[in-house]
C-alpha cells in the first residue's frame, strides 16, 4: 500500500463514473496503444465507442445531447488517462471545441453540433497555430473573404491535434471584408463537406507518438454566416480568451494525472528491483526521491482541487489557470524525470510507462500557451 491521491470532490455517483471510464480504458485502449502508436493515430472507433459509453462531452448539458455533468467527470476522465499514459485521443481537445460551441455558438449550432460530438460522430480540433503565429495568434494568414452572402477561406494551420481524425475545425481566422478587415472569428469547418479541404502529413514527434498531429490546408473553402461561430464575424478573440481558464485547467489536470501514474509505477519498480542484494526502495536516495514525489502530489493535487471548487462555481480567472498550468506542467517534467532515473536504463525504454510519459511530458510545457507566455499573463497582475 502506498500513497493515494484521492480528489477531495469524489463522492459515490462519480466513483462509480470513475469505474466505468477505467474499464472503458483498460479494455479499449490499453491494449490497443502500442498499435496507435506505431500507426500514428487512435482511429475513428475508439472514438465512436467512447461517444457510446458516454465520456465525451460530460460537462456539456443533457439537452445539447452531452452528459450533464460538470468539471470533475472532465477531470476523472483526463486524470484516469494520464494515470495510464494515454495520450493518443485527445478528448481534452474536444471538450474544448464543445465549450466554443456552448458558451459561443448560435441556438441552432449548439442543437446541430453538441450531440454529435458528444456522441464521437464528429471528431473535433481548433486549428488555430500557423506556421508563422503560435504565441503571438494575431499573426495568423489564414483569411475570410467576403463572397457577399458568405465567406471564402484560405490558409494553412499546423500542429493541429486530432487533426487527422478532425471531421469538425473551428477556424481562427482573419477577417478581409471592408466591415471587419483585420478582425478575428472563428469558423466552422465540416472536414468531409468541403473539397477545398485537405490534412498535410501526420508530424513526427518526440513523445505524443499515438496521437495525430497534423497540417492543415483551407483552400476557397466556400462558408456561410451560419458556418461563423456566434453568427457575428469579429468576435474570435473574446472568443478565445473566454475559454482559456478551461483549456488550462485539463491540461493542468492531465499533467497531475500523468505525475500520479507516474509516482505509482515507479514504487511498484523499486520494490522489485534488486540492487546490491536489496530492493532499491531500501536506498536512502530512492524513499527520499519518492518522499519529494509524495509532496508534490499533494501540493499538486491540493492546487487542483482548489481550480476546479473555482471552475464549478465559475469563478476561476485566467492568471490562476495559467499559474496551474504553468506549474504542473513543470512538476510534471521534474517527478517523470526522476522516475525515469529511478527506473535505471529501463526507464529510457519506450516499452516502459515512465520512458513514455517522459517524451510525453515535454509538450505540456509548449501547447496551450507556452511556459513564457504563462508566466507573461501571471506577471500581468503583480
Ligand atoms: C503536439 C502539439 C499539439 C498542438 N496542438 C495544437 C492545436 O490543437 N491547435 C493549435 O492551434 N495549436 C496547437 N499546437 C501549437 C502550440 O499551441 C504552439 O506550438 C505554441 O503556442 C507555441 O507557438 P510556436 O510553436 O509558434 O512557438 P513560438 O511562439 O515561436 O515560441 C518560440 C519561443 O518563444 C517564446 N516566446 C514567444 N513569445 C514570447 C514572449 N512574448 N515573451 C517571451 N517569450 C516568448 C516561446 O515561449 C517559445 O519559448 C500544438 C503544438 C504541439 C507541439
């Protein structure tokens, strides 16, 4: 028996959601991880499947076809995955794409994308990085024209998780009409409907190797006003910025998950290594290694805790929310690091969890707003 870092929010209803979402895992995806990741993607199945069992869109209302849940069925979901290192389907990503749509869409966006997503039908990615603008966005090329009853989109996007799988983008794009010239607004693109459409390579990357990261292109793709999130061009950046408590937060999240999976199966190593005659956790070095680790936990999951009592109540603010994801993210690179020494020259085999969310865990640091820029927002307020 080691440490357990229970949340202090979990009561019954979501011990057993918590139950169903590690059978779902440990049957439909552990097994098949080695395989996506050789493949370069997780397939549309699995998220066709995760839509049937009800953990996509949990937080989103009953009546937009979601679960009628709240923040912490989001965060036993992305916890439970980074427990196992999985890091192949993105329903972090897709969770946010659903929160565009209901604190944004229209009435009738809302009706006709929720449930879809909600069911996996429609795998969804914000494609917002370009080649040029990943932390300055107001660099962005890609264009709306005006067509007179609609819009013409043109540009390119990159890195673009679930991009591969996407069948529904949200477009962070520039405004070229004389009304709103320079603006920003977010489209909805449906991948399949659209000719002008088309997914550049799968990007090679150092961790991250089951899910599709992808270009992708956006050539006279011909929209209407219904296709412009909210229906009024110009609104993207409050857009934006609107949801980046969110987005922090399960990406905070899955760094605490990946951490407490990590700690995990590095006491269940050290137990059984042999050194020197003597199970490794007998060292000095290694109890007081995974003493660190078990305070970092429990800071973490404290700040964790304290971010979602703040989320439910709708009062988490965006310098907290970057203040979380800034430091999880690099506890996050600091507790697998040591768990990769600990692990000796296995810990550097990619058939070994620790070695897996070691290259996993460098990205936490850069997607969703670098460390830099984290630290640009926190600073905004000292
Ligand atoms: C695996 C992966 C998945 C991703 N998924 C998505 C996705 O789904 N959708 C999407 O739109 N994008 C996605 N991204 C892109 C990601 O958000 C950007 O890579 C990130 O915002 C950084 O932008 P950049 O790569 O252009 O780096 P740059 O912005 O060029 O930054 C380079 C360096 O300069 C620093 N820097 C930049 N500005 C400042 C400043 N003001 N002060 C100090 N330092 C600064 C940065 O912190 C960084 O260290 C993904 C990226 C990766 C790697």
């Amino acid at each position: 028996m080691t440490y357990q870092f229970k949340p202090a929010w979990l009561d019954e209803d979501l011990v057993t959601y918590q139950q169903t979402v590690a059978r779902f895992l440990d049957t439909e995806m552990v097994p098949h991880d080695e395989a996506s990741r050789a493949r370069g993607h997780v397939g549309h199945d699995i998220w066709r499947k995760a839509g049937e069992i009800g953990i996509l869109c949990t937080d989103i209302p009953v009546e937009y076809g979601g679960g009628g849940g709240d923040f912490r069925h989001e965060a036993l979901l992305h916890e439970s995955m980074g427990h196992r290192g999985l890091t192949g389907m993105s329903p972090s990503v897709h969770s946010i794409v659903a929160h565009y749509f209901l604190n944004h869409g229209t009435e009738e966006q809302k009706t006709h994308y929720l449930p879809k997503l909600a069911r996996g039908e429609l795998v969804g990615a914000i494609a917002m990085s370009e080649p040029d603008a990943g932390s300055d966005l107001r660099g962005i090329r890609t264009r709306a024209s005006s067509t007179g009853d609609g819009f013409k989109l043109n540009g390119s996007k990159t890195f673009i998780t679930n991009g591969y799988l996407a069948e529904l983008v949200l477009v962070f794009a520039r405004m070229d009409t004389p009304e709103d010239n320079g603006r920003f607004s977010v489209f909805i693109v449906e991948t399949k409907k659209h000719k002008g459409f088309s997914v550049g390579n799968r990007l090679k990357k150092i961790g991250l190797k089951a899910q599709d990261t992808s270009e992708l292109f956006f050539d006279d793709i011909s929209l209407g006003t219904k296709d412009l999130l909210g229906g009024n061009p110009g609104q993207g950046l409050y857009q934006l910025m609107a949801d980046l408590p969110y987005e922090r937060l399960l990406i905070a999240d899955m760094a605490l998950g990946a951490m407490e999976g990590a700690y995990q199966t590095t006491v269940e190593y050290v137990r059984h290594r042999m050194v020197f005659g003597k199970p490794l956790i007998e060292k000095q070095n290694t109890r007081f290694v995974l003493a660190e680790m078990v305070t970092t936990l429990k800071v973490a999951r404290a700040f964790i805790d304290d971010c979602i009592q703040k989320i439910l109540a709708g009062r988490l603010d965006t310098e907290t929310a970057s203040a979380a994801k800034l430091w999880m993210a690099q506890q996050q690179n600091i507790l697998i690091d040591h768990c990769v020494q600990l692990h000796g020259g296995y810990g550097f085999m990619d058939e070994y969890l620790v070695g897996r969310m070691f290259s996993d865990a460098r990205v936490q640091r850069i997607y969703g707003g670098t460390d830099e820029i984290m630290k640009e927002i926190i600073s905004r307020k000292l």
